[in-house]
C-alpha cells in the first residue's frame, strides 16, 4: 500500500468506522509521516466529540420568523410590480434603454440603403442605377444620382447665398 491510498481511508480510520488492513498497519509501522498524521487526525476527532455547540439566544425563534415574514412581504411587493422592478434602477434604465437604441440602429441599418448623398436615405428601394442593371461607382450612376438629386443640388446655391449675405453684413459692420 502506498501513502496515497492510506490517506484516502484515513477519516475512517480515525472515526473507526474501519478496522485497519494488515496491509494498512504494515504500512502505518513503517511510515512515520502517515503514522502521525492518522494520530493527529484521531486527536482532531476526539476534541470535537467533547465541543459542545452554543445554546441559541431565547428570542432566536422569535426573531427569526419574525424576519421571514418580512423577506415574505418584500418578495411578495416586488413580484406585484411585474417586470418594471429595474425601472427605479437608474443604471439598468439607461443600459436597457442603451440596448434598444442600438437594437434600432442595427435593424433600421440592415433595412437602410444609402443612395450616395448625405441627406438623401431610401428605405428598401433599389435605385434607379440597379433597377436599370447599370452597377454603382460607374459615370452612367453618377450621372443617373446627380440627376436624381438635382432638387438637392439646387438649394446648395442658396445655402452659398446667404453665406454670403452674412459675410457682407459682417464686413458692413
């Protein structure tokens, strides 16, 4: 027998709940370190059958019913409010909230298709250059956006206008 399997049995041997092999004994005679440690283990065991455990204070019954009762309620008034209990949690709001935001965006993304101008946005529509079999990044499809977006284009002048309107004013000044 090695030490291994001796201190695998060594609680029972302790507890006597196991009468020793004689391989067992052979082994304990000859190994000083198993030897000892089954002696230290017994001394352990024979110290907790003399410890008696402490007497619970007289009102510990009391006061432990009287605090279930009171988990009882609180569990009870937080099952009332359903599935709004994280709302008073303002750091849960916000990341629920958070979680939506970009549950939008990723899906109106995914459904979104850009035409090639910053303000313009067609939700599924193919445009007109694919509709046509013309392919993106060509002169027809530029020149098929830019008359698309003509309309667009056109309010671009007067945006230069009135810049330069307030650079006359500001000169006047």
């Amino acid at each position: 027998m090695n030490c291994s399997e001796i201190r695998e049995s060594m609680p029972d041997l302790a507890i006597g709940l196991e009468e020793p092999s004689p391989a067992t004994v052979q082994h304990l005679e000859t190994c000083a370190p198993c030897a000892t440690q089954l002696q230290e283990l017994r001394q352990t065991m024979a110290l907790l059958d003399e410890w008696k455990a402490p007497e619970p204070s007289p009102h510990f019954d009391t006061r432990l019913q009287a605090r279930l009762r009171e988990e009882r309620d609180a569990e009870s008034a937080r099952a009332s409010r359903g599935w709004f209990v994280w709302l008073p949690r303002p750091a849960l709001a916000i990341a629920a909230a958070f979680l939506v935001a970009v549950g939008v965006g990723v899906v109106s993304l995914k459904h979104t298709t850009v035409t090639g101008t910053p303000s313009k946005i067609a939700i599924n529509q193919p445009s007109a250059s694919n509709a046509e079999g013309v392919q993106r990044g060509t002169a027809v499809a530029d020149l098929q956006t830019l008359d698309r977006d003509d309309d667009l284009y056109a309010n671009f002048d007067v945006l230069d206008d009135i810049d330069s309107h307030q650079d006359q004013a500001t000169s006047d000044n």
